[in-house]
C-alpha cells in the first residue's frame, strides 16, 4: 500500500520521493486547484470541521444550498440533493424507487455500491456478461411480468469502458423497465457540458434514467449528489433517512464542491481536452504492443492473462517513479488489470516519460 505524504497530483511523494502519479480519480486536477483549496480552507475557519448533525435537523448550511443550488444548474436540472458519500447514492435512489421495482438486472461488472445497495425487498437479482445486450434482452424477457430496474455504472471503473446506455435505454423503454446508471467516474467528463453518460447518448433527462453521482472525482471535492425533477428529490429530502439520520456533508467540503463547479464553468472544455489526451496515450500505448481498449475515457487499463505479469510490470514502473497500481476490485475483471488513470495535469513530458518506460518493459519482459 501507498502512504501517501501530501497531496494528489500529477507527481506525489512516498518516502520524500517524487512519482509520476497515474493512479486515482482527480481527472480534471480540481483536488489541488488553488481556488478550490482557498474556498475549502475559507468554509473550515468559518463553519469548522463538521456540523454534527443531519441536514433535516440542524447541519444544512447556507453552503449545502449554494452547491446543490449549482449542481441542479450544473445539471440543467430542477434539483440536486448532497449527502456524505458517492457510494450511498446507489442505495440512495434505490430506496427511492423501491417501490416502483420488484426486479434488478446489473451489468457483471457492476460496481459494488450498486450491488449492496440494492433494497432487501426485491424478489430477484440477475447480470448479464458484462456489455452483452443480448443476454440483458433475454433476462428482461424472463422478468416480463415483473417491474424491472436496470442498474449499470457508466464509465466501468476498472476498465473504463462506456455502457453502452442508448442500447440499454432502448430495450429499457421496450420493456417498461427503469435505468440506474452510477456515473462516479462519468460526471464532469463525458458529454458535452460534462453531465455524463446520458449527456454523451443524447439521453440527458430521459424520463425513467436516473444518474447517482460523486464529487470525490472529477470534482476534487467529496460526498454524492442526486439531480432531477423536484419530484424525484423533494421524496429524498422529506423521507430519506440518509437525509435525515446522517450527518451532513461537511461544509468545506462543499464549498470545494462549489469552487470547482465554478472553475469548471470557466474552463469548458476541460473534460475534451483529457479525452483527447487519453485517445492519444491509448493509440501510443497499443502500438507499443499492449492490449488496451479504445475506448476514450481517462481509465487506461492494460490487460494480462496472468496477474504475475500486471504486478510485475506495476513493481517495474514503481521502480522507475511512476506509480500505477493493478486493480481487481471491487468488481472482478476476467483478466488482470493493470489501471493507468490519466489526469488533464499529466505533462507531455510526463506521458513521453511513461511510455518511454512502458517499452522498455516490454522490450525485456512483456507478454501481454
Ligand atoms: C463506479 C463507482 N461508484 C461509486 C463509487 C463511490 O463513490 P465515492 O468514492 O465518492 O463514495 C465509486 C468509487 O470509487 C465508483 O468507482
């Protein structure tokens, strides 16, 4: 494990040593944006660290307004509701729609949030091999009688593919089921304003898709939000007990949520200019002789037959100051996995850097 001695950036520190950092979330580099520290620090001195209390009773701040004033806008959306965790929001709407479904079918490689937080009352939980529309067409025929929930993330988390959402809205609407997608690793980097995977299918405020999504990636800051209609969140704000038996988000917190949302307002185009930047690395990459996908999100997984073969090459790169780690969870991948998350910090001389040493590897070792 890392221990980590300052922040995360493109480099970090272990042992008073500088490392090329591509691991991590911090896509658009707003953990360690100046405006984002400053109104953190601003929000601590003022408010403290924690409010110690719910947001029904007494822990909503002016702050938790302003942000998901900014998210719902943010979002093109009525609403937007905060709470302490990404992870929660799964659960979260799911408790929501708990009454509206009896079935959940979920991509294999779902992430784990999804899957623990799908409510006790359902009768029956399928998957379908990972991206395979067939398979999701001929559960939602075996559950026809039933009121179906289709849950899947948007970009996957380990190996950053993109679900293939339109295909699963179709079928989706064919069959009167409703659509979950936990966009953790999707929100502020796919579609055009950054409002993730609906936004990137045309699909954005689709009536019966429902986003979960985190400030704790691309947004630098931490803690979930839902955005839509007011008749989705107004529920969740009256009976959600994550809204009211569960402390506040803290406020600097949210106020770096804030910053950044308005940094990103300023700068547009920060999320096409990572996904180009990651188009190219993944191009660079494969022709060097490594199996990657195509696909052009900021999660570079390279693949492995043999696990031995992935650490062997993380432990070849750590050596060389670059930090990437092998990833097999929290879902299970069929192949080893070894995860290079680019950033919009990462430097041309730093990505030359990585390459340079990627080949060196495999001109002396590599299989894959
Ligand atoms: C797909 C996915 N969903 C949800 C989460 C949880 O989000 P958070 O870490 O903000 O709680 C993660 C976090 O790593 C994730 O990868």
């Amino acid at each position: 494990m890392i221990i980590l001695e300052g922040s995360v950036g493109s480099y970090i520190t272990i042992e008073r040593t500088s490392y090329h950092y591509f691991a991590g979330n911090n896509y658009l580099g707003m953990a360690n944006r100046p405006e984002v520290i400053a109104a953190a620090c601003e929000a601590l001195k003022k408010y403290g660290t924690n409010v110690a209390a719910s947001r029904r009773t007494t822990g909503t701040t002016d702050i938790h307004l302003q942000l998901e004033k900014q998210l719902a806008q943010f979002k093109g959306q009525d609403d937007a509701i905060v709470f302490a965790s990404g992870y929660l929001g799964n659960k979260l709407l799911m408790d929501q729609l708990k009454n509206e479904i009896t079935v959940v079918i979920t991509d294999s490689m779902t992430h784990s949030s999804i899957l623990e937080g799908i409510p006790p009352t359902i009768q029956e939980i399928a998957n379908y091999k990972h991206g395979n529309m067939k398979q999701l067409e001929s559960l939602l025929n075996d559950f026809k009688q039933q009121n179906i929930l289709i849950a899947t993330d948007g970009i996957f988390a380990l190996t950053g593919d993109i679900a293939p959402l339109d295909e699963i809205y179709a079928l989706a609407q064919k069959h009167q089921a409703l659509v979950l997608v936990d966009d953790a690793h999707a929100t502020g980097i796919l579609g055009k304003h950054g409002r993730g995977t609906p936004e990137h299918f045309g699909l954005h405020n689709a009536p019966g898709l429902f986003q979960s999504e985190t400030m704790s990636k691309a947004f630098g800051s931490y803690g979930g939000f839902v955005a839509g209609s007011h008749q989705l969140i107004s529920p969740i704000r009256e009976k959600s007990a994550f809204y009211g038996a569960s402390t506040a988000l803290p406020p600097a917190l949210a106020a770096a949520g804030i910053a950044s949302l308005q940094f990103l307002e300023k700068h547009p185009d920060l999320h096409s200019k990572l996904l180009a930047k990651a188009s190219q690395l993944k191009a660079a990459i494969a022709a060097l002789g490594y199996t990657t996908n195509e696909i052009t999100t900021p999660i570079v997984p390279l693949f492995f037959e043999h696990a031995t073969e992935a650490q062997q090459l993380s432990d070849f790169l750590k050596a060389n100051q670059i930090i990437a780690p092998v990833v097999n969870y929290p879902v299970k991948a069929d192949q080893a996995i070894l995860r290079l998350a680019l950033s919009i910090d990462h430097s041309e001389e730093q990505l030359d850097y990585l390459l340079s040493t990627l080949k060196k590897w495999k001109e002396h070792h590599g299989r894959n």
